[in-house]
C-alpha cells in the first residue's frame, strides 16, 4: 500500500532513538577514557592507582602511579644548651632526614646575632633517604639566665616550606674582674689607674696569654705559663698617649674553657669639658650664642681665641667666671651656594699653654 510504503521510507531514513543507543555508548566509553587520561587507559597525575579492562583481557589491570613529594624530617628542632658561660662559643647541630619521595631542596639558610652556621647551604639537595646535619656555633654574647636564638631553613617542602630550629640558654659569667669600667686622669700619676683583678667563678684555673690596649696606651706584666683561679695585673699607662685617646679599652686573652677574652672600657677625664658639646643654628633663632669652657681639673687657665674654619662663628666677647669662661659669639652663615640646605664648619678654641678644643658647628638654611 502506498501509506505503507512511505512508512517504511521515513523509518529507514530517520530510525528510532534506541536504534542509536548503542553508537552513543561506545562514544560515551571512548570520552571516559581520554578524561581519566587517554584512549589507551593511563593513570592521570595524582592519582594512586586505576583499575581498568583492556583490549583481549578477561580480568581488570591495576595500574599503580607514585606522585613525586620532597618531605623533611626533624630530628630534634629544640636544643637547650644549658649554661654557657659569657664569651664562651657552644657548637652543636640540628639533624634532618629527606624522608619524601623526591629530592629535598634547602632553598635558604638565615641565621641570627651570635650565631654562626655551617653544614648546609643555599641550592643544596638531599635525595630521598639522606640525611643532613644544620651546625652552629652559640656565642655567649649576653648576660642573660634566659636567651633563644632560632634558626630558619626554606625548603620545596609544601608542608615545612619554613623549618625553625630553636636554641635555649643560660648566659652565665665564669670568670669575674674587676672594675668592670676604668675612670682615667690626665693629671695623676700612672693616669689613676687600678690593678685589675680576674677571678675564676667555677674553680678551673687559666692563664693569661694576652694583654692589649687602644692605641698601646696601656701595658701590663704576666707569666702565659703561670695558672691559678685568680690574677691581680698592674696596668702601666703612657702618659704622652692618654691625651689623645680619652676613650678606649683594654684586651685581656685568658685560657679559661668557657671565658677566652674580657673586656674593660675605660674614660678618661678631659681638660676641658665644652658646653655645648656642639653648636647648631637653625632659620629664626637668635645668632648670638653662649659657649662656655669648664677646666675640670680646677686649674687656672686663659683661652687666648676662638676661629672657626669657615668663618661661620666669631667671637665677641669673653668673661671669666670662676674656673670658667663663658664665650659670646656670633653666627653668620656664607652665601648660599645653589639648593644646599646646610653649611658644616669647625669651631677651634684656643687654651693657653693646652691644645685647641675642638667643636662641631652646623648650620641650616
């Protein structure tokens, strides 16, 4: 019939949807396997493993993939050092291991004040399985019953991208000495100098190896070979030195295991003491100015002039006043040159029979 016929024409030419099912299927199969990695059923990264049939196979594959993870492991990240003594140097290490799966790379190594590393570097690596040791030199600096220092190394760790490394200790004095400062004079015999006295606090004998001052003003006699657990020195001062090195201190090398070297500062009292220690003008402030000379070891005393370099502070007037005299003087700053903003100059005071007392001036525009 023909109805019938044209039926049968439309069916051909356009079947059924579940005539297509089983094409959708195999596309549908085909698409899952480049998702989960390619065509031909590998294992994308990050995952641990993919089961899988395969072409002419009756039971699944298992495919097993390792992800690639640099890992670090510490072995003990706090140390206490306990007591060390001031001045000493306590060495120690921080052990690690390279426990992941790739190489562990050290990235960066800060230290901190009073400690030096060694052991490890920047750029170092450490394949899987080996182990590294972070040493280090702790330097009794500081007087202190409590003090921490930390360490700190980057690595490709993602979980330790910072490893912190902690030191704990007790700074104690294992050697005393005395006088801890030494005050000078210009004008007493041997400067007013002190015997200086070294004692060890914990029983152990030293010797002295080693006596140094600033500029050689200073000297002192002993044995290296003689020990005992306590010294009396008897500094010896040049007194033609003493006047141009008013500050300074004094080196003493020891034997002790844990107190190598002390250190004692020492002043020493000037001639003359200026008041102000330094001059200064700014824009608006009155350009007369006092400046007063002390003599402070109550002498009688002259100061004959005042000049300054640039001629930027002249003297007016001067007036004894006791066992002082006070300057009057005058700023007057040169032309400005271009965008400067400041002038420096050097006020020189000239003292009888002494040498010139110097000062520092600056000015502003």
């Amino acid at each position: 019939m023909p109805g019938d016929e044209a039926l049968t024409r439309r069916k051909t030419e356009n079947p059924p949807y579940y005539c297509w099912l089983p094409l959708l299927c195999a596309f549908a199969a085909v698409g899952a396997g480049c998702r989960n990695g390619d065509p031909q059923g590998k294992t994308p990264a990050g995952d641990a493993s993919v089961r899988t049939a395969q072409a002419g196979a009756t039971e699944p594959v298992e495919l097993e993939v390792k992800v690639l993870h640099p890992q670090i492991t510490v072995e003990k990240p706090v140390l206490d050092l306990g007591e060390v003594g001031l001045g000493a140097k306590c060495t120690g290490q921080f052990k690690f291991t390279s426990t992941g799966n790739a190489p562990l790379k050290i990235l960066k190594v800060q230290s901190c004040c009073g400690v030096a590393t060694r052991g490890v570097e920047a750029g170092q690596e450490y394949a899987p399985g080996q182990s590294g040791a972070l040493e280090f030199d702790f330097f009794g600096t500081v007087l202190s019953p409590a003090i921490t220092r930390e360490l700190v190394l980057e690595t490709n760790d993602p979980g330790h991208k910072l490893v912190k490394f902690t030191m704990k200790a007790s700074v104690v004095r294992r050697v005393e000495y005395d006088p801890m400062l030494m005050r000078l004079f210009l004008k007493r015999e041997n400067a007013g100098c002190s015997d200086i006295t070294i004692r060890s606090l914990d029983g152990k004998p030293f010797a002295i190896t080693g006596f140094q001052s600033t500029a050689d003003m200073m000297s002192a006699p002993f044995d290296p070979n003689a020990k005992a657990t306590e010294f009396v020195l008897k500094p010896q001062v040049d007194m033609e030195k003493i006047g141009r090195n008013l500050r300074g201190q004094v080196s003493i090398d020891l034997t002790h295991s844990e107190c190598s070297n002390i250190r004692i500062p020492f002043n020493v009292l000037a001639e003359f003491t200026i008041n102000p220690a330094h001059l200064m003008w700014l824009p608006g402030q009155p350009k007369q100015r006092e400046i007063w000379v002390i003599g402070n070891y109550r002498d009688d005393f002259e100061v004959e002039s005042l000049t300054s370099q640039k001629g930027c502070v002249k003297l007016l007037d001067k007036k004894k006043i006791g066992g002082r005299y006070q300057l009057q003087v005058e700023i007057t700053l040169p032309a400005r040159q271009g965008k400067e903003t400041m002038v420096s100059d050097t006020i020189e005071i000239q003292i009888k029979g002494s040498e010139p007392v110097s000062i520092p001036f600056r000015g502003f525009y």
